[in-house]
C-alpha cells in the first residue's frame, strides 16, 4: 500500500492526536484482577468563562447586588452554604452532596497579570504557565512524563471527548481522547483495519509511515484492553439525560471495572454569558450539578468515592458588575469546586470575594490556581509539584 492509498483508507492522520496510546501498550497484559488501588482524578473543564458569583453567591455582600441589578439571584432563592455565601439555585442538587461532606469551593482563583482571551487564559490553565509564558505541554502530559519513566506499568489519563486537549499532552507521553471504547473497539477490529496490520508490516520499518503503523498496532492493543476491562462492568445507576452526564458515567465505568488509569478528563461547555445570562447559565449549571451529583453518588455505591477527586475549573470569571445585556464580560478570578471522599476542609474553603476591593472592577485573586494543581501532585498523585510546574508552588489543605 502507497503512502496516499494508506492516507485516504485511515482514519487516524484525519482524528489527529486522538489516539497517540503508545504508553497503554502494556495494559494489555494485566489480568483483570488487578484492580486499580490507587487514587484517582476527574478534571472537569467548564469553557467560556463561567460566572463564579452567580454560581457561589455572595448574598451576604450588598454590594453583589447593587453591581448586578437585572441578573442578581434574590436571596430566598440561594441554597445557603454559609451566612455569606450559597449556591445558584439551579444546583440544588449538590446540596445533598455538600451536605455528606463530598464538596468543598476554593473562592477566587486566578494568576497574576490575566488573560481575558478565552484561548490564551485557557491555555495558561491546561499548561500551568506563567501569563507571559508559552508552553507547548499540559500540566496532566508532563506528570505522565515524569512519572511513568520509572513506574512499573505506565499511568495512564483519558479524556472522554473527540479531541485530546493541551492539557494532556506531555513531551513524551500522551493521554488518549475517546467517547464510546466499545466505537473504538469496533474502528480497530474493522476487517480492512485488521488486514492492514496483518499485510503491511513491511512498512513498520519505514521512517514515514512506521510512526502511524506502529500507533495503529498499539492502538488496536489498547481498544481490545479498554473495552475488554470496562464491559465487566454493568453500571446501574441513574444519570440525568444530558451529554455532560453520559461524561461522567463512562468516567464512572472505566473507574469502577477496574481500568488502570490514573487522570480523566471531561468539559462541559456555553458558559460565554455576554447576553441574557439567568437562563443560559442556569441550565448549564443544572446539568453540571445533576450529572456531578449522579456521579459522586454512583462511586460511593462503588467504594470508589474515597479513591476519587474531582476538580472544576473555567478559564477565567466575569467581571464584577453586569453589561446592558443582562449578561457579564470577561473577567479574572474564579471559584474552583473539589469534590471527594477524603476532603480536610469541607464546605466553604476561603473567605468569599472582596467585592469592595477589586482591580479596575474585576476580583483580585487570593489563590493562584497552581497552589491547587501543587496540592493534588503531592498529596493526591504523589509527585513533587515543582517537576510538573516548574517552580515549588505552597499546597492547600483541602486534602
């Protein structure tokens, strides 16, 4: 087969990073017994910008609303956390998980000199930079680097999406980005896939097709391990109907039967509120939380609760003070929620927004977002954060 026959037939150059598993080939060789007995991490992405103060309220603060006449949530309305702060009310089903001790909210969470622009402050998130610094290397990617270098089997980190995200690339390491391993398995035991292997191995040793073969080999190795593990697992718990739900409940099986891997990664995304905000936001959050709230409580039926940590971020907040629109801008700091079974501090982790100090109307930060990524390499994925984040950040005791 010709270099462009082998082009048009596969659809592997067109899927682009999505399936770069070199690392998971020695998963196959597991026996299914051995069960994952460390922990684990769900990171879950909130793009766009989501609005902290309409989702953790700050209704103790006259000032919250004063700023936001026609889009603040009245006060009879907030599920209250504590006599400042409360939750939006389209999360009330997070009550029952805050309430078991399940959930904790760091406020005002940022970086020095932000970034308003959705790419680049992401970015600056999924690579753990400085703002004037550019880096082609996730946070997630350059812990699976360091790690796995002297690991006996290599962890290894999903993100249920089409697309593998910055944030999981590494230099040498990788994760892998699927939505259905049983769409996987099917690709990679396709005949035609099948008889390629089979018949072209020549090619393996050729320098500009042996990289793609030899990723389609172990590819198909890792399909057949994925799908193999995770079909043990009948999940019977109830999730809402809603993308963002399906997420976690592939999360919740790939955790469950037993999958060796260490990090998941989902997002959840139309959180760019410029216009009419109330509603849009609402139902985004609805379906955060009822997935969220489905999910945690799936693990705990599991015993995996205590073995699990969930993180939340968005790129950046809004800006303190409402547009014309009945919507908010970019702005900076935001809240982070931390979900599990072994939180140290429950509840409300800091103290709620200033909203009468703020820089040129947007929240100053009291956290830079790398004390949180610090605190979960040292204490939750046993790393040392200055190899992952180029200088030693202070951690958090939230864990």
């Amino acid at each position: 087969m010709d270099r462009r026959s082998f082009l048009r037939n596969t659809g592997f150059v067109a899927a682009g990073s999505l399936f770069v598993p070199a690392f998971m080939k020695p998963l196959e060789a597991m026996a299914l017994d051995e069960l994952s007995l460390y922990k684990n991490l769900v990171v879950v992405q909130l793009s766009g910008g989501n609005d902290g103060l309409n989702t953790v309220v700050p209704y103790g603060n006259d000032i919250y609303y004063q700023k936001r006449k026609g889009i603040a949530i009245k006060p009879e309305q907030i599920i209250k956390l504590n006599d400042m702060q409360g939750l939006n009310p389209n999360m009330a089903a997070l009550q029952e998980i805050h309430d078991q001790g399940w959930m904790t909210v760091i406020n005002d969470v940022g970086y020095p000199n932000p970034d308003r622009s959705h790419f680049r402050s992401m970015d600056i998130w999924q690579t753990g930079s400085e703002s004037n610094q550019f880096l082609s290397t996730g946070w997630i990617g350059r812990y699976l680097d360091s790690n796995c270098q002297t690991c006996k089997y290599p962890y290894t980190a999903i993100e249920v999406d089409d697309s593998l995200s910055l944030a999981m690339k590494g230099q040498t390491k990788k994760g892998i980005a699927l939505k259905d391993p049983a769409a996987l398995y099917r690709n990679t035991n396709d005949p035609f896939f099948k008889a390629m292997l089979q018949n072209d191995k020549e090619h393996l040793d050729e320098d500009n097709l042996g990289y793609l073969y030899k990723t389609m080999i172990e590819t198909s190795s890792s399909a057949n391990y994925i799908q193999n593990t995770s079909k043990v697992y009948q999940n019977k718990a109830v999730y809402p109907q809603s993308g963002f739900a399906n997420q976690l409940k592939t999360v919740s099986k790939f955790i469950s039967s037993g999958l060796k891997t260490r990090v998941y990664y989902v997002s959840l995304s139309g959180f760019d509120t410029h216009v009419n905000q109330i509603q849009q936001q609402g139902n985004l959050l609805k379906q955060y939380s009822e997935g969220m709230a489905a999910f945690l409580k799936d693990l705990k039926t599991n015993n995996k609760l205590e073995d699990t940590l969930v993180v939340t971020f968005s790129e950046f907040g809004r800006r303190v003070e409402q547009n014309a629109s009945n919507g908010t801008d970019h702005g900076t700091a935001n809240n982070m929620f931390i979900f599990g079974g072994r939180l140290k501090k429950q509840g409300i982790f800091n103290a709620a927004p200033n909203l009468g100090d703020l820089d040129t109307g947007d929240l100053k930060y009291q956290l830079d977002f790398r004390q949180v990524y610090g605190t979960i390499l040292d204490k939750w994925l046993d790393v040392n954060n200055a190899d992952i984040l180029n200088k030693k950040f202070n951690t958090l005791d939230f864990i």
